[in-house]
C-alpha cells in the first residue's frame, strides 16, 4: 500500500511538472510572437566631433585616450605665437586709427565752427567725408581685431560638455589643419538604445512606455523609455525614373518579411553612469506602462533564454 501511494506521489508529480512547463512552454511562444521585443538593437549616444577652428602645430595634448573629461577642460593646445602676433598687428592698427579718427574730428569741428567766412563750403565738406573714411577705416580695424582674439582664443580646444573622449589621433608636435577632426566626444548622460521592432509589434506601442534592455552576452537588465517610432523609413521597391514617375519593383513575394522600424529608447539616469559603448548590440523587451519585477522567476529565465536563442 505504502509503495502504491508513492507511485501515484511521483505521478502526480510528474504531471505536475509537465502542466507547468507546457503553460511555460505556451506563455512563452504567445511572449515570442506578439509581444513587442527584438534582438536587433544598438547602443547609441551623442557625439561629437571635436575639430580645430584654426590651424597650427600641436603644443599640448593633455588628455588620454577614452578619458573622462568635464565640460570646459582643455582637450589640446595649438601653438598660439603666432595668433599673439595677429593681435598685436590688430590692436596697433585699432590704436593708430583711433588716433587719427581724434585728429580729423578736431579738425573737421574747427572748419564747421569757422565757416563759410573763413574757407569754402567745399572745404569744410571734404573735411567731414575725410572724418567718415577714417571712421569707417577705425570700424574695419576693430572687427579685424575681434576676429584676431577669438583666433587666439580657440587656439585652446576644450570639451564642450561632461563626456568621454574616444578615437583620440592626434598628438603634441603634429600640425592639425582647421576644420579637421581630432577627437570624438561622448557625451555622458545622452546614451539612448535604437531597437528595429517589426512593423507587426508596433501597435499598442506608445511614447513613455517602459523598456527592459539585456547587452548582448550580460545578465544585466537595464531599463528605459520609449522615446518616439521613426517616422518613415526607406522604401527599396520604389525608385525615381528618368521622368520622375514612381517605379515600383511587380515582384510579389509569397513570404513577405516585416519591415523593422527603429524606436529610440532613453535610458535611466542610474543606467546612464554606468552605460555600455555605443554601437554595441542588445535585446529589447517593452514591458508597457510600468516594469516588471526585477527579479526573474524560472519562468521569465525560460522566456530570456528563448529570446536568446530563438
């Protein structure tokens, strides 16, 4: 009796594991094909690309390579001996202008005081024109002064805001042309995620819904917000002819694929701090209005490593 009632235990036991792995096995699949997640996702943030606004040999490079840095800090130094010179030039030619304005104003004053009594209209005209050149003269040599400081100026190159700098070529003793880029900036706290949902799992898709976002090969979930859902995107069986007329590719496919539509997806702040390099892939699941537990159950194990592998 007592070997019966264990049989029947190990039974009902059995059956028990299997009705819980087929509703795992069925929530899963419903998980698989309607729910809107996609393995095809990137990393991305804001850069920027750092480039000189003059040209010259490169005296300091103090920073290193996929360094921190806070916004304002110098990022390299241009020989600036030779923008000195440029403003010197410029505030001597602003000086000599300035005094020669003085003159032609005390002068063309004495002919307007003295009047036609004393010397002709033409006179006291020609004076005054004299006076408007030299003005326009000083005008000209103060805007090429202002240019010759903001020269100097940004012979030092600094980070436009908090971030890190990447890719960093250049260093101290090379000549860097203006225009050319030197660095990369990425700039913290603006790290988002671009997932390619399919067209079939964008409805019920809304800006502020939350994200769950895993890196390719982590166990780390991090978190985020949907952004916005691009608004169009390229369409390869339509091009322009030689007219202008729209021409359409007459190959119907018995299997057609969704389209993928790129969602930006914000991350958290606490996510930000610590973020992974952009550019680097991983798995997106949109939870809806609010998250899910933190912790994972078997069963929400059993629906990553579909996910994963599926």
């Amino acid at each position: 009796m007592k070997t019966f009632s264990l049989k029947i235990t190990r039974i009902a036991i059995t059956l028990i594991l299997i009705l819980l792995a087929a509703m795992a096995v069925f929530k899963a699949w419903v998980f698989y094909t309607e729910s809107p997640w996609t393995r095809d996702a990137k990393f991305s943030a804001d850069i920027v690309a750092i480039a000189p606004d003059v040209s010259g040999l490169l005296t300091e490079v103090p920073v290193t390579d996929n360094q921190l840095v806070k916004q304002g800090q110098v990022l390299f130094v241009i020989d600036p001996t030779r923008y000195q010179q440029a403003l010197a030039q410029a505030n001597a030619d602003v000086a000599y202008y300035q005094a020669l304005t003085a003159e032609k104003q005390r002068e063309a004053g004495r002919r307007v005081h003295l009047g036609i009594k004393a010397m002709s209209q033409e006179e006291i005209d020609q004076s005054s024109n004299v006076l408007q050149t030299v003005q326009q003269q000083l005008a000209k040599a103060i805007a090429v002064r202002d240019l010759a400081k903001l020269d100097l100026e940004r012979t030092t190159v600094r980070a436009p805001a908090d971030g890190w700098v990447t890719n960093l070529n250049v260093h101290a003793g090379e000549f860097i042309n203006r225009g050319a880029t030197a660095v990369a900036l990425v700039k913290k706290n603006t790290f988002y995620i671009i997932a390619y949902l399919e067209e079939t799992k964008l409805n019920g898709l809304n800006k502020g819904d939350r994200a769950e976002i895993t890196p390719l090969g982590s166990n780390r979930i991090m978190r985020g917000t949907v952004d916005s859902v691009a608004a169009a995107v390229n369409n390869n069986s339509s091009s322009v002819n030689s007219k202008g007329l729209a021409s359409i590719d007459s190959n119907l496919e018995w299997v057609r694929l969704a389209q993928r539509v790129p969602v930006k997806i914000i991350l958290d702040e606490l996510d930000q701090q610590n973020p992974y390099p952009a550019g680097t892939t991983a798995t997106v699941v949109i939870t809806g209005k609010s998250d899910r537990a933190t912790s994972r159950s078997p069963l929400s194990r059993l629906m990553h490593r579909l996910r994963e592998f599926g």
